[in-house]
C-alpha cells in the first residue's frame, strides 16, 4: 500500500492526517496544468524523503531544478526515480551530489545530468533498470568512467544511453581509442541501447560481456565512414542474436535518409 501524490491531489492538507504509508509522487506538466498548489505539493512530499518510494515527473526544466536541489538527503526507500525535462534546450539540470538511494531499481533520467563523474551509480548497487536519455554536451561521460561503475551493478537488465548530439565530436574521438581494461561481466543485461557516435560506442561494447543480451538497439549520428569490429563481435558471440536454420541471416531498411539493419533482435540505425 501505498499513498499517491498527483497532479490536483491535496496533499498538503491530507498527509499529515494520513497513516505513515510510503508515497508514491507523480506530477507531470504536458500541457502546463502544474498549479501553485502542486508546487507545494511536490515539495511537502519530497521533504518526508524516508517515505518516498516512488518519484515520477516530468516538468519544465525551471520547476525541476528547484525541486531537485531538495533532493540532497539520502532517500531510503526510494525504489523507482524517473525525472524529465520538457524541453530540448541545454538547461544542466543537474542531480545534487549528496542524493543518495541505495535500495533504488530503477532510474529514467531525461535531460538530467548525473552528478560529477557518476558518484550516483556507485550507491546504487539494486538497479534493474538504467536510462540515460537525451544526455546534452553538461552531462557527457566517457565509455571508461560508465564502464568502471557497471560492474558494481550486478542486477542490471536495462541499460539505454542516448546522447542529443553527436558527443564527442568527430575531430576529438581519439580520446576514446587506445588500450581497453578488462571486459565487464554483466550477467542479467537483456537489453542495450544506444545512440551516439560509432567511437563512443566500440570503446563502450569493447569492455562489456552480456552472456544473457536478448536485444540490441543502436542508434549511429551521420558520419562519412565507420568501422564496428567490436560491435560486431558482440552480435556474433552472443547466442539470442544467432538466426534459426533457412532464416534470414540480416535485413536492410533505408528511410528517410536513415538505415536499419537489423540481426536476430539487434538494430542499427545510422
């Protein structure tokens, strides 16, 4: 059981009356109907941070921001975390340093950094789920550093990283070459998700191994050449990706000036 907090709730008025039930708090802003009572609102939920269980919403990045810098206590029981911003702009919506949840699953972050060189991920050895979305040149991390965190997150299922530009840029991406350090095992991962450029992406797959990878969907900004050894070396040692007898082995789709190929449950986009 729990007590929802939502968009139009009194949740002011009502929670101090109300068993100590975890909270469920859900507030989005679509069609800018978030009120100055759903700002209090908001806020009285997130202070009683050893009760939140769950935290969904999805606002404008001028609202977010104020309710995030509440969030520097460690949140307990804090199981699901899903913050987006409303616009595309370059807002460095940043999560506080101090945040902390260490029974936390599941965490959607849109258009909202990470605290300086992920100290985050370091706490959070349940998670399930881990979505990093529309990351903007503020929030940029390098394959190694993730990497280097991955491996205390032994349950992981979902990974999807989506970067909003290409980052780095095509002139800077023999950063990402060079020597890489021992695979990461990541036992549970199902599904693996990225958008990017293709050196981003072959210094991340060169040092993971998905035994249990069910599916794969990439995601290639525009560029006049690339070469995917390592990628490909995925697809061909992971046995999801392996097509039954007489099937067909890979398919091409060219739209809208974008490319599909597609392998067992593995795409790719460019």
């Amino acid at each position: 059981m729990h007590i929802l907090c939502t968009n139009g709730t009194r949740t002011v008025d009502t929670l101090d009356h109300l068993p100590t039930l975890p909270l469920s708090i859900d507030y989005r802003d679509t069609t800018a109907t978030i009120t100055r009572q759903d700002e209090l609102a908001i806020r009285h939920a997130l202070l009683l941070w050893d009760r939140v269980r769950h935290i969904d919403l999805h606002l404008p990045p001028s609202i977010l921001q104020k309710f995030i810098m509440l969030m520097d206590e460690p949140f307990s029981m804090l199981e699901h975390l899903s913050l987006s911003s409303t616009t595309k702009e370059d807002t460095s919506v940043v999560l506080p340093k101090t945040f902390l949840a260490p029974n936390l699953r599941h965490l959607t972050l849109l258009g909202i950094d990470l605290p300086q060189r992920l100290r985050l991920l370091s706490s959070t050895v349940s998670l399930v789920t881990l979505v990093l979305t529309n990351i903007r040149a503020s929030g940029y991390f390098s394959p190694r550093l993730l990497v280097a965190h991955l491996w205390s997150l032994p349950q992981l299922e979902k990974l999807s990283i989506e970067f909003s530009i290409p980052i780095p840029r095509p002139n800077a991406e023999r950063e990402l070459l060079g020597k890489h350090g021992t695979p990461v095992t990541l036992p549970n991962l199902k599904l693996l998700k990225f958008q990017g450029v293709s050196a981003y992406l072959e210094c991340l797959v060169a040092q993971i191994r998905a035994p249990l990878l069910e599916r794969l969907d990439i995601t290639l900004f525009n560029q006049l050449a690339f070469v995917l050894p390592h990628l490909l070396h995925l697809i061909n040692t992971t046995e999801a990706f392996k097509p039954p007898t007489q099937a067909p082995t890979a398919r091409v789709h060219f739209r809208s000036g974008v490319s599909m190929i597609t392998l067992g449950y593995a795409s790719l986009s460019v």
